[in-house]
C-alpha cells in the first residue's frame, strides 16, 4: 500500500505524554508537508461533574454559575495552553498546526475528528494503566485502536514500558 499521509492527528490531554505526542508528530511531519492537527478533548465525565455540582449549590444572589459559561472557559483556557505549548516547544513547526479543543467522551470525538478533518495518521498516547483500571474505566486509546479507520502509532513511556516490567 503506497497512501501518501498528508494530515496527522496528535492527542493530546496535558499529561507527562503530551510532549511525547507532539515530539513524534512533529518528527513525522518533518519528512514531508504534513499538517498536523492537535486535539485536546474536554471529558463529558468532567463536565456531567459541574452539572451535578450547580445541581447540589444552586447560586445566591447576583452570580449565576453556567455550565455553558464554564466550558467555554475551559475551551479557552485549554486553547492558551496548547498555543503557548506550541510556541515555547515547536515555534518552528507551529504553520503546521491547526490546534482544536473539543468536548464529549474522548474517543468518540478523536475517532470524530480524524473523520471530519481527512486525517491519515493518528498519534495518541498510551498511558500504561493497570488492568483493574482499564477494566472499570476503558482507555481512549485502546478504542481509538479498535475503531480508527487510519493507522494510530501509539507513544509510549519507555521507563514504564522496560524490559521485564509489567505487560
């Protein structure tokens, strides 16, 4: 199969792995004049978290408490960081990047993202977690891998990920 990767997708979440996914997007996108789209997803999980919060504290007084208002702070917010990120990292790199901060569950909208924006490649962190936990939680990764209609490279921790260390 000879398909030309034009579009990378990096998965990003402001975790220890963060740099790792942006370091090897960047790195594949050095061969050639590859865009690279950056993707930050705010959890439904965290958002359902103020819902239920304004729910039990209703406000008092001249201060209303928008859920909505919330999130689009949280968009921004996270938009800032990922720009100062890019510029203080990859300032070289930064005309291929398109950044993007969505919500929703995190696998449904970068499986949604890679479809909307023609994406060729996924870059997405796996975190190592243990069994128990990707038993009661899932991992984004491990459904991005199922369900990507593209090929996903996975970035992982080598210190975590040591010979004779945990599978």
């Amino acid at each position: 199969m000879n398909r030309k990767i034009n579009k990378i997708l990096a998965c990003v979440d402001f975790s220890d792995y963060t740099m790792m996914v942006l370091s090897y997007a960047v790195e594949l996108a050095s061969a050639s004049d590859m865009q690279i789209v950056v993707l930050n997803v705010i959890n439904q999980r965290d958002i359902n978290g103020i819902r239920m919060a304004v729910g039990y504290f209703p406000t008092q007084g001249p201060v209303m408490l928008s859920v909505e208002d919330c999130v689009e702070d949280w968009k921004k917010d996270r938009h800032t960081q990922l720009k100062q990120l890019v510029k203080e990292h990859f300032f070289d790199d930064k005309s291929k990047m398109h950044l993007m901060v969505d919500t929703g569950i995190p696998y449904e909208r970068i499986l949604k993202t890679a479809e909307n924006e023609n994406i060729d490649l996924i870059v997405i962190a796996n975190k190592g977690r243990g069994n128990l936990s990707r038993v009661l939680f899932g991992s984004a990764a491990e459904k991005v891998f199922r369900h990507a209609k593209v090929p996903v490279v996975c970035v992982r921790d080598p210190e975590k990920f040591k010979q004779g260390g945990r599978l």
